[in-house]
C-alpha cells in the first residue's frame, strides 16, 4: 500500500509583517538572479529599439501635408465645389432630384453601386483651404438628409434617399457665425435640422453646392467612387457675389483623397438655377483606411510584442526554476502558507514588469515618434490623458501577462511547457490579427475572448460612425475599449492564480 504524503505545514501564524518579509525574500530572489534581472532589461530595451527602428526606417519626406480640421484632428476635405463668395449674412436653397454613385469593377470598367455615404448639397465654408471650417446641409446614398459641420458633428434629418419620385429640398442661412440647415420633402413644409456655430467662417465665406463621394467598402479593402447629383431652384438671397459660379475640385493631392476613378473627373453643367454635379472623395474625419501612411503610438509600441516574449519567460522561470534546483522545499518550509508564496512572487514580479514597461513606454514613444516626423510621417494627434493610458496600459499589459506566465510555470511546474502556452494564447492571437486578408468577424472574435484583447490598451484611433471604413484590429480599431481589453487578459490571469494556488496548496512539493 503507497504511503499518502502529507505537505509540510508550518505552525507560524503569518502576520502583516510576516507576509512583508516574505515579500523581501521574493525580492531578493528576483534581483539577485542574472537571469531575471537580464530578461527584464532586455523587455525595456526592445521596447525602445522597435520604436527607433519603426521611427527610422518609415519615410515619407516629400508627402503633401494632411489636411487637419479646426479642432486639430487629420480630415479628409476633398470635394467637387461650385461656389461663389458669401460676404456676411445669406442663404441658400435648392432642391436634389438624384444622387447616383459608380463603382469601378475593373481598371476602365464602373458598376452603378451604392455608397452609403455619399453626399450631395449645401455648403458654406470659410474658404476653398482644405480644414478650413464649414457647414453643410447634404442628402447621403443611404443615411438620409445630414447636417454635419467641422468634419466630427453629424445630425440627422429626414429620412429615405433622394430620387425622381422623393426630392428633397435644402436650405442653409447664415447669420454671422451661427448657420441654420433645414430640409423640406416638398419645398413648403421646412423642418430645421440643426443650427451650429461655425466659429472662424470670417467677414466672406465661400457656399454653394458640393458632392463628394468617398470610397466602397469590398471586403477587406476600399474602391475609390464617384457619385453624380442633380440639382434644381437654386436660389440665393443676402450678401452673395454676382457672376458665374466657379466649379473646383479641393485636395486633389491630398494623401487623404483616394482620387477619381479611371477615366472620370469632377464636372459641373447647367445654369440658371439648375446643375448637375459630378464629385469624389469626402468630408469627415481622417480614418486609418483613408490616411495608411499616417502613424500611431500603438505602431511605435510595436516592441511590446517582443517584450511580451522576454517578460513571459521571465515570470514561467521566476517558479519553475525553483522546482527544477529542488528549491521549492526551502521556500515552503520558511512560508507559514503555501497560497502567500505564490502571492508574493505574483506581486513581486507584477510590480518590476510594470515598472520596466513602464519605463520603456516612456523613454520608446517620444524617441520613435520624433524620428517618423523626422521622416515626414503624419502621427494621429492624441490627448495628453490618452498618452498616459497608452503608457500605463502597456506597463499594466506586460505587467499581467509575466503573471499569467507565473500561475502558469507554477502549475506546469517546469518553463517550456509554461512558457509555450502563454505565448500560444496571447502571441498566437496577435499574429494572427496581424495578417492584413485575416476576415474582420475573426479577428474581432479574437480580440474579444482570448488574452490578446488586452492589446486593445494601445488603440488611440477612433472610429466614425458616418466615414464607412474598414475597422478591424490590423487596422488599429479594437472591438473592446482599452481598459475592457485589458480586464481579459486580468481574467485570465485572475483565474490562473487561482487554478494555481488551489494546486499548489493541495500537491506535494
């Protein structure tokens, strides 16, 4: 009969400062061992290298400027334009029977398509500057009638699309810089809109009519459009210059226009109160899709996936190690309970990880973002506050993930195995959302349940819901708000602790 061997129970009481000690000696086994101290630096050092190497090797000196809006963010403002001055107060009506998009099916071939956001309208804007401020009264491919002003602000009017049989009519009045859109479904009957302040609209704006057609959707990518209006009555009254109106294309060269079409270009015909407008390209705030040279902290940050290497190994060795020296007896023997060891060791190693990554977010960001502008590389504007959660986030991240490692090596009870899961569940993952055709329903699916969602820390772009574009973690848009993402990967790690605490309590040493 095989003898049941009882684990070795120490009969001191642990109190606070028993667990303060226990606390020490985890420290002083953390900082005396090369090998760890060497992984940590190491984590830090690849955080800071990545980034000058991203910042260095992008270069895009010699790129038109990107167009930013009044409130600082990069936009996309290239439309076809028929205008005239507007010197002080006015306004403007005129009714849209048709909005009709093509969509190219081949190098000179193009398809009757719908483009949900495409727009057709009215117009008042500071100048033909690209950001410059505006307001604008419009009728979309899908969205209905919108009254959307400085790029971000979008309201929405009457519903259902333009056509033969459902005209909709549009006005805006400008009075100083308040400007006033209504919509009417018969040219009588007015329902305003909205009214906006346009601050900056100056003593002489430019207004009139606009169409603008950003690019389809198709799967994984985009197709350049371009969307044809018509328009009818068009009346003015106020401080409107006399004379012809003036047809422009604005942004032509902007890196955040997509450009017409082969074979097509923005056109204006008719007069006397009746037009027909052919345009491309968009008004609304600049997107990853619409802007792929532009840069963000999260590429800059792109050593965190070697650090997350570095910090994994380190955190599966830190118990591992003990287990494979038959050092675990001594730490046991000298702990009054078991479950505390594992919780120093946890908090130990949480503590420097976070500290090295934070100290590697820090140096890394300002390094690498300084030599991609340097290089000419547009980086997405970010609040100061969102700065300090990128930084944090990413230190909190690898901090939880050497945990993770930790919980793991102690149930696995040696480093390969420990160290091979962690990165099958957080690196796996990442690889996989790193592949640019990975269809978006998996990549979501990925980071919503599996360790990697914590990456999601590091996102600082946002998505709009009136610019259709393709919001997929390769593209830097995560399913999950930053700290959600990261309370997945804390699950888990939560859960391992456990699992492992449970195990360890319970099996001999």
């Amino acid at each position: 009969m095989t003898p049941t061997v009882t684990p070795y129970r120490s009969g001191r009481r642990a109190g606070r400062h028993g667990f303060l000690q226990l606390l020490h000696a985890e420290w002083t086994k953390f900082r005396t061992v090369r090998g760890s101290v060497i992984g940590m630096a190491a984590a830090a050092l690849m955080m800071v290298l990545v980034a000058l190497l991203a910042g260095a090797s992008s270069d895009q000196k010699g790129s038109p400027p990107v167009p930013v809006g009044p409130g600082g963010e990069p936009v996309t403002d290239s439309f076809y334009f028929v205008h005239r001055p507007l010197a002080g107060n006015g306004s403007i009506t005129v009714s849209v029977s048709a909005l009709r998009s093509s969509i190219p099916t081949g190098p000179a071939n193009l398809r009757p398509g719908n483009v949900p956001w495409a727009k057709a309208g009215l117009i008042i804007k500071q100048s033909t500057r690209q950001g410059s401020p505006y307001a604008a009264i419009m009728v979309t491919g899908s969205h209905g009638v919108r009254m959307q002003d400085n790029f971000v602000n979008d309201t929405a009017g009457l519903p259902a699309s333009v056509s033969s049989a459902s005209v909709r009519w549009l006005r805006l009045d400008r009075s100083g810089d308040t400007v006033t859109g209504y919509a009417s479904a018969d040219g009588t009957r007015w329902t305003r809109v909205g009214t906006v302040h346009v601050s900056g609209l100056g003593p002489t704006a430019q207004g009139g009519l606009f169409v603008a057609s950003p690019p389809s959707v198709e799967g994984v990518g985009t197709r350049g459009s371009v969307s044809t209006a018509v328009f009818e009555d068009l009346r003015v009254r106020g401080g409107w210059a006399g004379g012809s109106w003036a047809g422009d294309q604005l942004g032509p060269e902007s890196p955040s226009f997509a450009g017409y079409p082969r074979n097509t270009s923005g056109s204006f015909t008719g007069s006397d109160g009746s037009f027909t407008v052919t345009g491309a390209g968009d008004m609304a705030p600049a997107v990853r899709e619409t802007l792929p040279t532009g840069g963000t902290r999260g590429d800059i940050l792109t050593g965190t996936f070697a650090a997350l290497i570095a910090v994994i190994v380190v955190g599966a060795l830190f118990i591992s190690t003990e287990y494979r020296k038959n050092l675990i007896h001594v730490t046991l023997a000298a702990s009054p309970r078991r479950s505390r060891v594992l919780v120093a060791k946890a908090i130990v190693l949480g503590v420097v990880t976070f500290v090295t990554g934070l100290a590697g977010a820090v140096v890394a960001v300002p390094l690498g973002e300084r030599l991609a502008r340097t290089n000419g590389v547009y980086v997405f504007p970010v609040a100061s506050s969102t700065e300090l959660r990128v930084a944090l986030g990413t230190a909190a991240l690898l901090a939880t993930a050497a945990v993770l490692a930790l919980s793991v090596g102690a149930m696995f009870r040696h480093s390969a195995g420990a160290v091979t899961t962690v990165i099958v569940a957080i690196v796996l993952p990442y690889i996989l959302i790193a592949i640019p055709f990975m269809p978006a329903g998996v990549s979501d699916w990925l980071t919503r349940v599996t360790p990697a969602a914590a990456f999601a820390v590091q996102q600082t772009l946002v998505p709009y819901h009136q610019v259709t574009s393709i919001y997929t973690p390769y593209s830097g848009y995560y399913p999950l708000a930053p700290w959600a993402g990261l309370a997945v990967l804390a699950g888990y790690a939560v859960v391992s602790l456990a699992v492992a605490t449970v195990l360890l309590r319970r099996r001999d040493a």
